[in-house]
C-alpha cells in the first residue's frame, strides 16, 4: 500500500473510532455486545481483512503498515478489534501460513469480507502455554479424519463460521510433534459450543469452549492437505508470532489512550484551589507514563520493520508484547491512581482500561512464555540443557 493510501486508511479508521465507537464504550462494557451497525461499517472499511492479501481480496497490509492501524485501534475498547482480530491474526494466518491455494481461494475472500469469522482453537484446559500436552484427537477413518476434545477460552467462537481446530494426529509423536490443523465449519455434526465465558474485563469480545465430540471432516479440510499432517504446531507457532506483534501494538494504542485520558483529567481536577497538574507527585506519574508509551510505540515500529525484512520473527515480537503488555497494565494502574477516588468507579474510561489490559499479559503466550523465548534465542543452545 503506498504511503497516501496508508494515510487515507489510518485517518479513515481514526475518525471512525473517536467519533461512531468511543461514545458507545460504556453501552458495549455494560450490554457485553457491539452495536450491528458498528460490525456493518467494521466490513464496510476492510477492517475483517487488512492483513489478507489483496489478491483474497484484503488490503494486504504491511507488518509495519498493520501495527499502525493496530494502534489506532487500541484507542478504544478492545472488543472492537476482537471482531475481526482472529480473521486478520491467528486464525486467519492459519490459512497464509500453511494452506493450500484451494484452501485460501475458499477462505479467505470470505474472511476478508466478514462473510465469514474465523476462531483459533488450540488452547485447552491442559494446553495453553504447552501445546505438547494437546489432548484432542483426531483420527483417520477412510476418507475422514474423526476429531475428539474440547478447546478452551476460544475468542469469537460463539459467533464464528469456521475454527480452526488443532488436533494430535500422531499420537507416537513427543512433544510438540503429531499435531495437525483441521477446518472445521460450524454445522459439522459433533461440533458444540459453551456458554458465552464471563470475564474480567474485555465485555463485547466473546469467550466460550469448543467441544467436539465424533467430529467427521474429510481429508480436504487438514489445512495444507496431505502435507499438512503433523505440521500444526509449527503453523500454530508462525501465526503467534504475527500475533504478539499485533497485539503489542494494541496495548501501545491503549498506552497512548489512557496517557491522553490522564492528563485531560490532571489539567481540569482541582485540589486547593489549582489542577492537580501542577503537584509534582503527578507529574511524576504522567511522565513515567509518557515515557512507557513512547518506549513502547518506538519497540513496536522497530519491530515490526524487522518482522517484514525477516530478520527477527521469533524474539523480537515476543519482545514487544512482553515489554507492552506489561507496559499498558503499569499505564493504566497510574491513570487510576490519578484519577483517585473517580478512577475506580464504573463508567470511568480508565476504570475499564485497567480492566480491559490484565488480559494482554495472558493470551498469545503469557508473560512468561515470551521470557522464555527471549531468553532462549539470546543464549542458545545454552539456555535448553
């Protein structure tokens, strides 16, 4: 996309956001659903398909092109780009990592236009930051393969078309070997989905378990075909990759949100006779946080220009969601402090910030998995006895 093009999307999607979508946060926290017309335009824009190349019919973007747009959405409640999040990220990058061009011709026009929602359905019970310990099954049966397992937290699952189900093929394999991906559309017979999960935070962005019971699929559907088999962790591990890029880039968006909603507050809030912004002590604070958003905006871009020229897929997202999730959660802690009294009261942006962010330091590998990561790229062979 050239640099105008990018410029139209991003001010597009900025006016779109502050204007239709920011004076609806507190409805969509209280009501835990997004507004239909709000998903209409969210198609309308190309906002299901931005990282889809436009030969599928996305806009195709850049990993730096992306993380900008990424940021632009983390201005507001984070529900919204949970919509169309799995379409552009984990689930969606299924397909672009390891599909085959009759499998994407058939996806993802679809997923690029919202016709079609995608889920990503790994995480199990047992199975979350360690894929090796996946208890579903999937076995070939003539020209099928049978699934069996239930999946767990899957995002968008009440509502999505197809999950991507990733399943042990090959039960001899160890560790993280003899895992397949396989297309599993909503009206399979066996399929089920739970109850809309409730959560802390993120209301608006829908939770629930996948369960799978004799689930049939023909061979067509393993993503990659016959290739495919016992592929799925390492598609399962690029798609992650993309996805902690996309998701530091979110948490850099809400840093810049909440340092605005902070300081608005500390320029208009009086306390013996004069704004809070002229104490010292809150000072401090906004600068600590100026200072974590701008660090964290600057990890992002960087990042992101290494991710396209391939030098650095691994450590370096795994950096940048490490550094700026924790990064948003010290954010908005100081944004409530700030607030006092009113920035722990519903219907406060920041109150629900502070929920909404906990979450980031969870998904697309915790915490402590990306320390793992980062640590074991910088050391080697060292680093894995």
């Amino acid at each position: 996309m050239d640099a105008d093009d990018l410029t139209h999307v991003l001010e597009s999607v900025r006016d779109f956001i502050r204007t239709e979508v920011v004076p609806l946060e507190e409805q969509i926290d209280e009501q835990d659903v997004i507004p239909e017309r709000i998903v209409t335009q969210c198609k309308e824009m190309g906002l299901y398909g931005f990282t889809i190349p436009e030969q599928y019919g996305g806009l195709g973007l850049s990993a730096y092109e992306e993380v900008q747009l990424a940021m632009e959405l983390g201005w507001t409640t984070p529900a919204l780009r949970s919509l169309f999040g799995t379409n552009n990220g984990i689930a969606g990058h299924v397909l672009l990592e390891g599909a085959t061009e009759e499998q994407k011709k058939a996806w993802l026009p679809r997923l690029a236009s919202g016709e079609v929602t995608a889920s990503f359905g790994l995480t199990e019970a047992d199975a979350g930051s360690d894929p090796s310990a996946l208890a579903t099954t999937a076995k070939p049966d003539g020209d099928h393969w049978v699934i069996n397992g239930s999946k767990r937290y899957i995002t968008n699952s009440p509502v999505a078309d197809v999950i991507m189900v990733f399943a042990r093929t090959n039960p001899e394999a160890k560790g993280n070997r003899g895992i397949s991906t396989f297309l599993v559309p909503k009206d399979t017979p066996g399929l089920s989905i739970g109850p809309k999960d409730k959560k802390m935070g993120q209301a608006g962005a829908w939770t629930a378990d996948v369960h799978l019971d004799d689930v049939r699929v023909p061979h067509d559907n393993v993503v990659g075909g016959d290739k495919g088999v016992d592929q799925g962790f390492r598609i399962a591990a690029k798609c992650l990759a993309h996805g902690r890029l996309h998701i530091a880039a979110v948490c850099a968006g809400m840093a810049a949100r909440l340092v605005h909603e902070t300081t608005e507050f500390a320029k208009t809030r009086e306390q013996g006779g004069a704004p809070i912004a002229r104490f010292q002590l809150i000072q401090g604070l906004v600068a600590d946080s100026v200072t974590d958003y701008y660090a964290g905006r600057a990890l992002v871009l960087e990042t992101a220009k290494a991710f396209d020229a391939g030098t650095d897929k691994i450590a370096g997202p795994a950096a940048a969601k490490y550094f700026c999730s924790e990064m948003v959660g010290r954010v908005a802690d100081r944004a409530v402090q700030v607030h006092g009294g009113a920035g722990y009261m519903r219907g406060v942006p920041v109150e629900r910030f502070y929920r909404d962010v906990r979450l980031f330091r969870i998904y697309e590998g915790t915490s402590q998995i990306q320390q793992v990561i980062i640590a074991r790229d910088a050391l080697g062979p060292a680093a894995r006895g």
